[in-house]
C-alpha cells in the first residue's frame, strides 16, 4: 500500500511467544502478529530493512523459551518476536555497507511469508 506521502506501507507478520514454555512447545504457547511496517528509512540514518527470505527453526531455540535468572543467558521475553537464525535481502538501506538486492545473513525475528525487520543505527 501506497500512503498520500508516496510511503511504501506493508504487511509484516510475526511469531509471538505468548507465554513461557513448559514441556515440548505447543502452538498455544505462541500466536501470530500481523502489522504494517514502512518501507522507508530515514536519510543518513545507517538503518536497513531486511525481508527474510529463510527462517531456521533449531533445538536450541527452546531453551529461550523458558525464564532464567542467569545474567549469561536470554530469554524470548513473552509479547516478543521469535528469534532465530535466518537469511533476508535488504529491501532499504542507508547503511553503505548493504546496498538494495544484497543478501544477508544473521539472527533475526521469525516471521512467515512476509516479515521485514528494521535495524536502526547503532550508537
């Protein structure tokens, strides 16, 4: 969708952990989230909007999903995206290392068909 400002506004949809894991993880335990995200990073901010294109869903990711009180440790804090490992393309960037089209590797929010995660600046 095309907003009046000529912002490029889309669908983004996420795998939310509802609430902490007991047990093998349930499909009650999470809940998807569809919002809408702008396309559009600010000028000269360094920020970088990555489309996934592959999501891993790993064993490890289970132990995230139980509180801990080990500072060495995270946890997916209930009402926040999944993480895990994943590929995108860089759909915006001002970040002069990552140009449109290029593709990238790392950690990133789970989400299905459709998710765009936005990196702002880093200080």
């Amino acid at each position: 969708m095309v907003t009046k400002n000529g912002e490029v506004v889309v669908s983004n949809k996420q795998i939310i952990l509802k609430n902490f894991v007991n047990g093998f993880p349930k499909e009650s335990d999470m809940y998807l989230k569809t919002d809408s995200i702008s396309l559009k990073v600010e000028q000269g901010s360094n920020a970088v909007i990555i489309k996934n294109l592959y999501l891993s869903c790993d064993p490890y990711m289970r132990i995230h999903m139980t509180p801990t009180d080990d500072p060495n440790f995270t946890t997916y804090p209930p009402g926040s995206p999944i993480q895990g490992f994943g590929v995108g393309k860089v759909v915006e960037s001002e970040y002069p290392e990552l140009k449109k089209g290029d593709l990238v590797w790392g950690v990133t929010g789970f989400g299905v068909r459709k998710h765009f995660s936005f990196f702002p600046r880093r200080h």
